[in-house]
C-alpha cells in the first residue's frame, strides 16, 4: 500500500494521485531517532502555535536560520540554529495552499512552491512578499503540484512537478522555462512518474527523486541523463516512494525514503552505505545548513532533526 504526504491534505483527491499515495500513513507509531551520526537538534511536535507543526514537509537553510514549510498550517516557519521560533510568514496574495519546498537565490531572497495553488512565492530574507509566478497548467511555466525546488549557480530555478511528471528549469522570475520529462508519466531514462525532490550539487548535476519510480536519477547542467539507481523494495538500497535526494559535502547522496520509513545514504552511484537515524515516521525533504549539518523534516511525526556529519 502506497502511502500519502499527510492524510488530511488533498493530493490524492485534488489531482488524482491516489494510485501513488494511497489512503493513509505509516501506521506505527513515531519513535525518536537514533543514529550513527550525532543528533544535535530536535524541534517542533503536532500543533498551531508557534514552533508546532500539521505536516510539515519542506525545509531550507540559510545563513543562520531554518525556514520550515508547515504545511497543514499553510505558513513557513523560522528557527535559529537551536530550534528555537524566531517568526513566520503566510505568503503573499492568497497565501499558501500546501506550501512545500523551499530554495534561495544568490541574492538571499526565498523562493517557496505553493504547490496546490500551482505557483512559487517569492520573498526577500526576512519573508516579506515580493511576487509570484506560475499557473495551473501543463505549459512551459505553468504547473501542477510543485514540490520540491533548487537553484544552481547561475540563478537558475529547478521545479519538480508532481502532477506533470517533470523537472522544469526556469530564470529566477519564472522565464525561459525547458523541462525534463513529460507531462504524462513513464518510467524510462529522462522520464519521471510523479517527482517530489530536486537539487543540484557544487558541480551542477540535478538529482531527481523520482518518487512514483522508486528510483533517483541524475542529470548534468547541460539536462542530460547519466544515470538511475534504485528499484521497489524495502532491502538496502532500494525505495518506496522516495521524496529527496540531495548530495552532502563528502559527495554521498541523502535518500528520503518516505513509505519506507527511513532514509538512507548511498554513493552516487547507488552503493548502499548506511542508514541515517531510525524510527523515523514519513520523512520528506532536507536541507544542509551550516558545518554541513543535515536537517531532515519527518512529517507525520510533525518534527524537524539535525544532525551533525
């Protein structure tokens, strides 16, 4: 049984992603994690005040503060370092209607795809509104439930699409759009089936978390495939809906492996290497902050972890 983000939001009714998702969550119950590598923050915990979350799904870091997409609370949190609530936001024109993942320019302005109202949100670094782009649609710049999102080098902005099995590539103001995959989809090299993560490492290869395949796929700068690594399974180094893949500092990859329950570490050629944490509930997105820290949100268990590498 295929597992949906959060019971309570509509992927599965709103865009027909029932097939992937399924009709409910991880059914054991949430434990703290433990782990190999040493857990220096834990936060968060199921509510509407400040510093609790309703499935929170993305996160990013930058300079000093973590921002948060608490979904289910339609808003994007602050944090210091420690975990500790500095403030929010709740988008611009309309607010957010499931905010997800969340990247930064060079310039230090956050950019945040709103993915059931079809559209990234853009805001300066302390989270006032500075505009929007996108539509609801299958055209070069339109979207349908954006999720995860990157930047590279060149400013350039990377959607993963799950409702139109794609990555686009667009300019910072959401121009000049090309697209990786189709808007139906499949399951060969370049294709995608429902994706959830995007990122780009400091050598500018995209890694695609092409959740409804089980698999990761990487791309470099120029679009082109290199390669894919993973099937369906629960053995190590297989998925089960994988929602983020992203490249650490020692040039292994960080694998969310959401239905599975955990996430795992491998090379960027797919060797399995080891777990990251245990007990983890539905975890989704991460992001690497400062010392190369690694914050994993677990959305089900509406909490946010760091740990050191």
């Amino acid at each position: 049984m295929k597992h949906r983000l959060g019971s309570h939001l509509p992927f599965a009714t709103a865009f027909g992603l029932f097939l992937l998702f399924g009709t409910g969550c991880p059914s054991h119950t949430p434990t703290s994690p433990t782990q190999t590598y040493s857990l220096s923050v834990s936060f968060g915990g199921s509510g509407t005040a400040n510093g609790q979350f309703d499935t929170p799904t993305g996160i990013g870091v930058q300079n000093s503060t973590i921002f948060v997409a608490d979904s289910g609370n339609l808003r994007v949190q602050k944090f210091d370092m420690n975990g500790n609530y500095t403030g929010s936001f709740t988008g611009g024109s309309g607010g957010f209607n499931g905010p997800r993942g969340i990247a930064f320019d060079s310039a230090g302005n956050i950019y945040v795809a709103d993915a059931f109202n079809s559209r990234i949100q853009k805001f300066d670094s302390s989270g006032n509104f500075i505009t929007t782009f996108g539509t609801n649609g299958s055209g070069l710049g339109e979207f349908i439930t954006p999720e995860g999102i990157a930047f590279d080098s060149s400013d350039r902005i990377y959607v993963a699409e799950a409702g139109n099995h794609r990555i686009q590539r667009c300019s910072s103001a959401g121009t000049g759009c090309v697209t990786l995959g189709g808007t139906a989809s499949g399951s060969g090299n370049g294709e995608f089936d429902s994706p959830y993560g995007v990122s780009v490492d400091s050598g500018g290869n995209i890694w695609v978390a092409d959740t409804g395949n089980d698999r990761v796929q990487e791309f470099n700068s120029s679009l082109s495939f290199v390669r894919s690594w993973g099937s369906s399974g629960t053995a190590d180094g297989q998925f089960d809906q994988p929602c983020d893949a992203r490249m650490n500092a020692g040039g292994n990859v960080i694998v969310t492996d959401m239905s599975n329950s955990r996430v795992q570490k491998l090379r960027a050629d797919g060797t399995y290497l080891q777990s990251v944490g245990s007990g983890w509930s539905q975890p989704t997105f991460t992001a690497i902050g400062p010392n190369n820290r690694l914050f994993i949100v677990d959305s089900t268990s509406d909490r946010i972890y760091g740990f050191n590498f």
